[in-house]
C-alpha cells in the first residue's frame, strides 16, 4: 500500500539542509511527491495508507555503517578489556560454539534494534553471514553485507561463502562485499586477492583499519609502512572501500584516502570502550574524506543505537578539538545518512528527495525531551533516543510503528535468544 504522510516537518538533508513543512507521498517504494497540502483522487484514497504527521518530524533512515549483527548476542559477555585480550581471550573462543541457527537469531536481535531505533540500512561483517542475509529478506530492512575473511586454512572456503552471498542473496536490498576483517588477520596475499576479486565481481570492500596502537605498529614492524599504505599498494583502494575506525592515521594517510576516495566509519562509542582513542575525524572530513557513523556490534558498544551515537560522535570531537562549532548537527545527521550510502555506491539514498528510496524514520516530536523544537535537525541529533521513534519505513514498506515491529515476532524471539544465552553460560 501507498503512503500519504501529512503536515509533517521534514528535514531533507539534502545540499541545503532544508527544514520543509508539509506532506510526503510514497508510490511504489518511492518518494514520488513532496508539497504541502497533496491531495488523493478518489482511488488514491481507496489504497493510499494516511499518517497525520502534524506532531511528527520525517528525516531520513538512518544508516549504520558497521556493525557486526550476529555477534548480537554476546552483548555484555565481555567488557572493560583492551581489544586484543576482548577479541582473542573471549570473542573469538565465544565465537566458536555459535551455531548457524544462533546466528540467525541474533541478527533478529540486532535488526529488531535497529528498527527501533530509526535504522533502516546496516554495513555488517560476520560468519555465517547466509544467516544474517535471511534475516534481513524476512524482515525489510536494507543491508551491506560481508563474509569476514582472515587468512588460514579456511581462507578459500571463506571466499568461496563471499561468492555464494554474491550469487544468491545480491538485490535492491542487499549488496555484498569482500570483508578482510583486517591488516593483523589477512596476509598481504590475501588482501591482494580480495582486491582482484572485488573489481572482478564489480562489488567493495570493507575492512577494520587502524583501529588500534598495535595494528599500526604491528604493521610498521611487519611491512614498514602503515594499515593505510599496505591496503592501498595492496589495491584494496582500487575499488569502492569502506574503512572501519581509523583511529590511528596520520596525514599522509588521510591524503591517500582522500585521493582514492575510501570512505571512513566512525565508531566513537566502541573505540572509547574499547580504550582504542580518538579518531581524527575533522581531520578527514576537512581533507575530503567521506566519513558516515557506526556502531560497531553490540558486543563493543554495547548497543546499536545510532540517534545516540550520532550524539556522541558530535561531542567527542568537539571536546577532543576544543571547537564547539565543528561537527554541527547538520554534518553529523548526513554522516548517518546519506554519507553512508554514498559509503555503499548507492546516490538514491539518504535524502529525502522525490524519486528516492522511502526509506524514512518518524520521530515524535511532542515528547518533552523533544520541546521545544527551535531547530528540529538539533532536536534529532542532541535530543532523540529509540522511544521518539514513532514508524521506520523501508522502500515505503512500514517495519515498525507505534511499539510495534511488523515483521518479527518479538515473543517468540525473546525465547530463542534466552535459550541461546543459557546454552553459552553453561559451555564456555
């Protein structure tokens, strides 16, 4: 069914950062009009769905641009540790006794969060990624997704899985890229073949970059140059590239990303949990660096929350730079927005726009820690968390409205995901 959204504030994000007021028609999984006062011929008003949007404001979907969805579950299972001790210690053993079905519901998981909280499109690296990939068909909502690859015996079998994913779930929904998980995982071999691979099948990449102290030094140890350099004379950048992180660049890093056009995700809660540092953001973005925002997995943030994130990543610079005026709430909404689709190759995406994907997130604006509402872009951004979130709607179709998630049994997967923590207890 068609929608009509009436008298709502809409905040486009487009080049201007327009702030409309009026109504939003949505045909076929497409804005198809924007005006005030849109009227419905008699059959349109037999088929067309109304929302009165008077106390409403329309922004974009939000675009998580990292995250790793099945690994949902291990929310809480390990905290307060350095990353090398919370990867090798106690992620990656935990890893080790999820089975495809867990994973499956734990991307539930983390799509019904998602949801929740206004995201309509999430970038994910994991395992058994075929199991993620299902979730996101039978719930709507949109995805980046990679088959995390690191070099071992099991090297070609993971690249083998990429090519499946590619072959079978590729769509107007899901794109599929190449995910070296990172510089300190992946042989120099391997990212060189991943490279191939990804201009081979026409497709990007996405890979954890810089993320820490020792991944740099690591890597100078090793190969004499920095994660950055490696992946470019690799040809990781020879194609679309998405970069996670990005702690630790310096200058001449962030002018090879700028020149070769990687976008950066910024991941502020989980690099601060994690104890990893700050990221030179505005560094990046004054250098030319498309930079979108993620949350990284619930396991390191510990939530998939992007209306907070999007706060926190403003904050943190302005702290870090001592400049209040840089990452006003204008760039920080377009980073979660339409920076990441861009991220993804994608240019119909992240603006509300007529002949754009209506993919759109209502948020109520007559909550009090909404009022007043000088600057609803301020609002959205300073103010907002998940429980302003009144619908998300995916291609025009409404995933979530009003407390409700119409695509995923919120019951039945409570139980799943407290059978799956009871097992995990009990064995490791």
């Amino acid at each position: 069914m068609d929608i009509l959204i009436k008298n709502v504030t809409i905040v486009t994000c487009n080049a201007q950062n327009e702030v409309l007021k009026g109504d939003i028609l949505i045909k076929n999984g497409r804005i198809a009009r924007i005006a005030e006062n849109i009227e419905l011929s008699i059959y349109e008003q037999a088929c067309v769905k109304v929302i009165e949007g008077k106390d409403l404001i329309a922004i974009p979907g939000l675009i998580n641009a990292h995250t790793h969805c099945g690994q949902t579950i291990l929310r809480s299972f390990a905290d307060d540790l350095p990353l090398y001790e919370w990867l090798f210690e106690k992620i990656f053993p935990a890893e080790e006794k999820l089975t495809k079905e867990m994973i499956y519901f734990s991307s539930l998981l983390g799509i019904a969060e998602m949801l929740k909280s206004g995201t309509t499109m999430f970038f994910d690296m994991y395992f058994h990624e075929d199991m993620t990939a299902k979730a996101v068909q039978e719930t709507g909502i949109k995805a980046v997704l990679s088959r995390g690859l690191q070099s071992d015996e099991k090297e070609d079998v993971r690249l083998d899985e990429t090519k499946e994913l590619i072959y079978n779930y590729s769509s107007d929904k899901i794109k599929v890229f190449f995910g070296p998980h990172s510089v300190y995982t992946c042989s120099y071999e391997l990212l060189e073949k991943v490279a191939q691979l990804a201009q081979e099948f026409r497709t990007g990449v996405m890979i954890h970059l810089s993320e820490s102290e020792n991944e740099v030094n690591s890597c100078f140890e090793k190969y004499d140059m920095s994660p950055v350099k490696l992946c470019n004379q690799a040809g990781l950048f020879d194609t679309i590239c998405v970069a996670a992180h990005c702690v630790y660049v310096d200058d001449e890093d962030i002018e090879v990303m700028a020149e070769k056009n990687v976008s950066c995700v910024y991941n502020p809660t989980s690099n601060l949990k994690l104890g990893n540092g700050f990221a030179p953001v505005q560094n990046m973005i004054k250098s030319g660096v498309n930079v979108a925002i993620g949350t990284d997995s619930a396991a390191s943030n510990n939530n998939l929350n992007m209306l907070e994130e999007m706060h926190i990543a403003s904050l943190l610079e302005k702290g870090m730079y001592r400049l209040s005026d840089i990452l006003k709430a204008e760039q920080i909404l377009k980073m979660a927005t339409v920076n990441a689709a861009m991220a993804a190759g994608i240019n119909n995406m992240g603006v509300l726009h007529e002949g754009f994907c209506a993919d759109i997130v209502l948020l109520k604006a007559n909550d009090f820690n909404m009022l007043p509402c000088y600057n609803p872009i301020s609002n959205v951004v300073y103010s907002s968390n998940p429980s302003n979130v009144y619908a998300t709607i995916v291609d025009g179709q409404i995933l979530y409205m009003d407390g409700k998630l119409f695509t995923i049994d919120e019951e039945a997967l409570v139980k799943e995901i407290k059978s799956i923590e009871k097992f995990l207890k009990e064995s490791i």
